[in-house]
C-alpha cells in the first residue's frame, strides 16, 4: 500500500544518506513541495547517521515555511548535523499558495529578498529580526529567538531562473541551483550575470558556488533515458518561466514548450490551483513526449559512457558550474560501488 511503500521511500531515503557520506559525496539536497514530504524531518534523521555530508533543502519556499519558522528548521538541522546544514531556497509555484492553499503571494522575489535578510538578522549573535520600513511581504517586529545555528554564516543557495531572481543571488545568496535539465546556454548566461551583480555588489564572485542538479547517469543506453527524462520536462519545465533553462542553439524551445503545455492543458490545471498530481493527470504524457525532440534531450541530459560524461563535466567546468548532482542511486547502491562511480567520474589521477 501507499502507506507502506512511504515508509520503505523514507528508510531509503536515510540508508542512501550513511552510503553517500562514507562515499564521499558533498553534500544532499531533499526537494520540498507542499504535497510531498517534510524535508527537516528527514534531514534531521539523516543527520545523526552522517558526519560529513553537508544537509539541506533543494528547495523551500518562504511561503511554505514562513521565515520565523524556516529560521527555526535551519537552527535545529545545524545543531543536528553539527554545523552542516545549508538552505536551498526558492519561490515556488504562486499559484498553489494562492489558489490553493489560500496564501497572499505578493511579489515571490521581495519575499525571498525580505526572507533572507530576516534569517540573516536572527541568525545573527542578536537573534532578533525586524522587517525592514520597505518591506511589503512579511511584517515582523522585533522577535526574538533563543538559539541560533551552530555555523557563524548559514549558507544560502537560490533556485533562480528569471533575472530579478539571479540578481537577486549576485546580491545575497551564496550562490545558485539549477534545475534539472538546464542547458548550458541557459546555466553560462546565468553565471555571468550573477557574477557581474555579485562585482558590483562588492562581493567576491569566485567564492560563488553553482551547483547543476545534473542526475549524471553512466549508461550504454542514453536513448531510454532520454524518453523516460521527457516526462520531467512534461511537469516541470512547462512551469510559468521554466522554459528559460532549456535554451539551446539551433531549437525553437519556445514552440516546443508550448506544443509541451498544449498536450499537458499545463495553464488550465495551474489556473485552477493544481498541484504536481493533477498536472500529471490532466495532460497527454504521449503526445506532450513527441513533442520533445531527442537531439534536444541529448542536449540536457548527462549521460553515456564514462568518456562522454566527463567530456560534458569538464564542458560545465569551464562555464564555471562548482558542482554537479548524480542521479538517484538503486537499491543495490553501496559505499564501494559509490566511491567506484565517484573516481571514474574524477578527472584527477587517481
């Protein structure tokens, strides 16, 4: 059943956490939706089975967790980890939190803006936070929290996409995500502009970080992963503004996502609220899938042999992508298969 099939999710879940931290990995980023799981909760169990491996969100929204409380998960996740949380943040989907869930959504980059300087001033050694007089998104007057995160400087990531929001990580953030199957048109261009805000913000742009949530997958068989990655350009990437990450030379993307959102009917689900299930429901995944031309998916999708792969990492190397994200590890996943995928993925001699 449903119930069970949960439970087995989440003990997987934390198995794969202890593997990934004795393997090696950096760091992991559980997804937030507001019709999926609650991430500190996991996290948090994840924390006491690793000690490396950095923890956080990929991602949150401030609207979801209102900032008195995102401050408070951050707080307990560091004391938990010992240090080793970190916030991905985003705006989510407006439509959900106000058709929805009855939210007042406002302006979604403000209040990532409002959100992160409030999380800044109760992290702070004060632990106090007040609004800001220009604030318009959240009101908060003088409160005060009793702990704070263990880490002097709790790093922020944004999920950007639209420009405001990619100024808006020059400015504060301690650098970005970016979504699955984002082309390398889209990701470079991004970087150069969050570095160029980052400069005259007088920030350092190469401290930076830029993590690409690549699901790097070695395979003989792209073609199969091609089709089946299809289905996440079908849900996600029809998504108001999405279609920016699949810019690429020589594709009319904008035609093919709106070929994509005809076949999905995207705009009258969302328009109606619809969550993650009912978009999936609504549409026509068959022909929203051939709408999709597999020379664009090759395009988006790391995979092929070891050779082709590390070709397509040095390519997000030099366009100045820090880190990059596997795909999800099967059941039979374990520290040494791990650490194995690890080296052959590494340019380094070994």
């Amino acid at each position: 059943g449903g119930r069970e099939a949960a439970r087995r999710a989440v003990d997987r879940t934390i198995d794969l956490a202890r593997i990934a931290d004795l393997a090696g990995v950096e760091s992991i980023w559980l997804l937030e939706d507001p019709d999926g799981w609650d991430a500190f909760a996991v996290l948090g169990a994840m924390a006491r089975v690793t000690e490396r491996i950095r923890l956080g969100t990929g991602v949150t929204s401030p609207y979801y967790r209102h900032p008195a409380l995102l401050a408070a998960s951050m707080s307990t996740l560091d004391l938990l980890s010992d240090g080793r949380a970190f916030l991905g943040l985003g705006r989510g989907q407006a439509e959900w939190f106000e058709q929805s869930l009855g939210m007042t959504v406002g302006k979604p980059v403000r209040a990532l803006r409002e959100a992160i300087d409030l999380l800044g001033q109760w992290w702070s050694p004060g632990m106090r936070a007040t609004s800001g007089e220009a604030a318009t998104e959240f009101a908060i007057n003088d409160w005060e929290r009793v702990f704070r995160p263990v880490q002097p400087r709790m790093p922020v990531y944004l999920a950007a996409v639209g420009p405001l929001a990619l100024k808006l990580a020059g400015e504060l953030a301690d650098g970005v995500l970016f979504n699955d199957l984002s082309s390398i048109t889209f990701m470079r261009e991004a970087i150069e502009s969050v570095r160029a805000t980052a400069s005259a913000n007088g920030r350092d742009p190469a401290a930076l970080a830029f993590y690409a949530r690549t699901s790097i997958a070695i395979t003989a068989e792209p073609e199969a992963l091609y089709e089946r990655r299809k289905g996440t350009v079908a849900a996600i990437h029809v998504l108001p503004g999405m279609e920016r990450l699949l810019e690429s030379p020589g594709f009319d993307t904008a035609r093919i996502i709106a070929d994509v959102r005809r076949a999905m009917r995207t705009e009258e689900t969302l328009q109606a609220g619809g969550g993650f299930g009912q978009l999936r429901r609504a549409g026509d995944l068959d022909a929203a899938k051939r709408a999709i031309p597999n020379e664009l998916m090759r395009e988006l999708v790391v995979a092929g042999t070891v050779e082709e792969v590390r070709r397509r990492l040095r390519q997000l190397r030099e366009i100045g992508i820090t880190h990059v994200f596997l795909a999800a590890q099967g059941p039979g996943v374990t520290v040494e298969s791990l650490g194995q995928l690890l080296g052959d993925l590494s340019d380094q001699p070994r």
